[in-house]
C-alpha cells in the first residue's frame, strides 16, 4: 500500500498531515543519524537501540532484561553521548538507601543552615544498575521520581532534569540476594525489552572492536532541547479512531481473551492495565515519527506490543508449569485480534 493510501485510511489525507509528514522525515532523519552514531560503538543489538530512541520520545522508561556483558551500560551511555546529556550509572546493592539516589539535606556548623545535596537521579539518562538487588524502599524511591518527574528532599520538592530517561536492569540468571520488583512498579515501564547473546559474526566484530588500540570517538547530534521538541511533536501525531480501537480491542483481550475466541483464560491471571494502551498509542507514534510518518499505521503498534504487554500480562501457575511465556500470549492476542 503507497504512503497516499496509508493517508487515505489510517489519516485525515489532507494538508494536516502533509504538514506532520514533512516534520516527522526531518525528525526520522535526525534520529537515523543518531542511531547512526551509536552503531559506530554498539555492534548489533539494533531493535535495543532503536526501541530506546522509541522510548525517549515517547517519553517513558525502560526495564531491561539480559544476562551480563551485552553493552547495556555501553547503549546508554552511548545515547547520552550523542545527545550531549548527562548520564549516570546506579549500582543497586542490598545496603542502598533511598537517599543515596534521591539526595539529603547536609548540616553546616558554621553557619546553622541546612545545603541541599542532590543525588545521581538529577540527570538526563540514569543507568539503574541490577534494580532487583535493592531492597523495596529503595526501588520505590526510583519509582516514584520516574513517576512523578520530581523529588521530594525533607519537604522541598525539585524537578528532575529534562529528558529524563532511565534504564533499568536485571539478571535473570540470578536471583540469590534479590527483591523482586511488585507488578506495580514494574507497570511504570513503558517497555520491558529482552536482548540475547550477539551471533558469531557480531561476536567477532565485537572482538576486534574491544580489542585494538583505535579510540571511537563519538559526535555529539543533538541537544537535549532537541529531544524535548521531538517529544511535544510526537504527541501531535495523527492516531485515526481505528487505530484506537485496535489498540482497545488488543489490551481488553489480555482482560477477557474469551470475547476473542481465545481459549487462554486458565493463563491469565492479570490482564494489562490502562497505562498499556497509553504507551501502545505513544510508542506507536514514536515508531511512525521515526519512519518519517504524521500517522500511526497498525504495524507500528505491532512493533512495540511485546514491548508494552509483556511485564503487565501477568501469568497463572498453570502457564507456568506448561511453560506458556507471555510473549507466545501475545502472539496468539495479537493473531486474534482483527487488525483494521
């Protein structure tokens, strides 16, 4: 189908969205260009990069998923580097304290007055380090700041920098000494992205790129500024009725799979919450400005609905002992789901 037909069916098909066409391939360029520098550094791992750039502009976070050594601190950092942002990286442990993210009030002698010291969650990117080892008043305090975009310091309240974005992780070949994240919480991710071993061929890239003397310097693309302005636009991109009706119909499945004709019901406990169909909405637009598009297209919400569902369908013990993962849920929902 031709980018005139798309229009026609999933837009207004008038000079609106000609005129959100024209912004969003300024945009996607911009963005392919950044993505472009990060590959510079980062070998494979492509579809992490790229759903992080959808969060950033999207403006929502990220909970991360994969066993150590995958360049996870390295993506972020990378990102933050092209963006010209600051970046920060939180080690989780058992001994952590909600201060030691959020900051304290310090006591001066000399003059009896009270300095604010601010903690490392006033930055741009924050790299939140094995979150699951901290104990639950300390993922809280993290929680609540990505919530609420502020921070409360012994009754003054500060906002947090703009953009702000934070990637949290976790091992999941490891659970000795960990606290696992309440579905609560974890609901406040936009996305939970899984990311896996490279393939031979990237492994040896990666070998002879870690390995030799040459420095890659990165460029700096963007100023934050930038990123905020591409954040306002995208909630100026077109998402016709239809797209949020398929968008309805999809987290309502997750909810009564039966109306579906799915037969998955013993597998679910919890269907997703409202907030899932916010960010489905969101990311696909994200997706659509980052393929040079003022509307979204059903494929775009394809793209992100692992992304989005899979920390907030919560699974029954019986999926469980049939080894049923949410992803293969997803698969049937999004199968039964009639696409417009």
């Amino acid at each position: 189908m031709s980018k005139d037909s798309h229009e026609k069916k999933f837009g207004k098909g008038d000079s609106e969205i000609k005129e959100l066409n024209k912004k969003a391939e300024k945009y996607a360029e911009e963005m392919g260009n950044i993505l472009e520098e990060i590959g510079k550094v980062i070998v494979g791992q492509e579809d992490a990069v790229r759903k992080m750039m959808i969060s950033l502009i999207a403006d929502g976070h990220i909970l991360l998923e994969g066993v150590p050594g995958l360049a996870k601190t390295l993506m972020i950092k990378t990102l933050a580097d092209t963006l010209n942002a600051s970046f920060t990286r939180i080690q989780f442990t058992p001994d952590l304290l909600p201060a030691d993210i959020t900051g304290t009030k310090i006591y001066n002698h000399k003059d009896a007055s009270f300095t604010t010291q601010k903690g490392p969650v006033f930055h741009n990117f924050i790299l939140a380090d094995e979150i699951n080892r901290a104990p639950p008043k300390v993922q809280s305090a993290l929680l609540e700041a990505m919530q609420e975009r502020q921070v409360t310091i012994q009754g003054e309240t500060f906002p947090l920098p703009k953009p702000f974005l934070v990637l949290a992780t976790q091992n999941p070949i490891e659970s000795e000494g960990t606290y696992k994240l309440p579905e609560a919480q974890v609901d406040r991710f936009m996305f939970k992205i899984l990311i896996d071993y490279p393939d031979k061929e990237e492994e040896q890239k990666i070998i002879r790129r870690m390995t030799t003397p040459k420095e890659i310097k990165i460029k700096k693309m963007i100023n934050p500024s930038r990123i905020i302005e591409m954040q306002k636009f995208n909630r100026s991109i077109y998402a016709d009725e239809k797209i949020e009706k398929y968008v309805a119909d999809i987290v309502d499945a997750t909810r009564h799979p039966e109306d579906y004709g799915l037969d998955i019901n013993g597998y679910i406990e919890y269907g997703a919450s409202p907030r899932a169909s916010i960010w489905l909405i969101l990311a696909g637009k994200a997706v659509a400005m980052m393929d040079g598009r003022g509307y979204v297209l059903p494929e775009d919400i394809k793209e992100i609905a692992y992304d989005v569902l899979r920390h907030r369908i919560i699974l029954t013990y019986d999926a469980e002992a049939d080894e049923i993962t949410t992803d293969q849920i997803i698969d049937r929902i999004l199968d039964s789901v009639r696409s417009p």
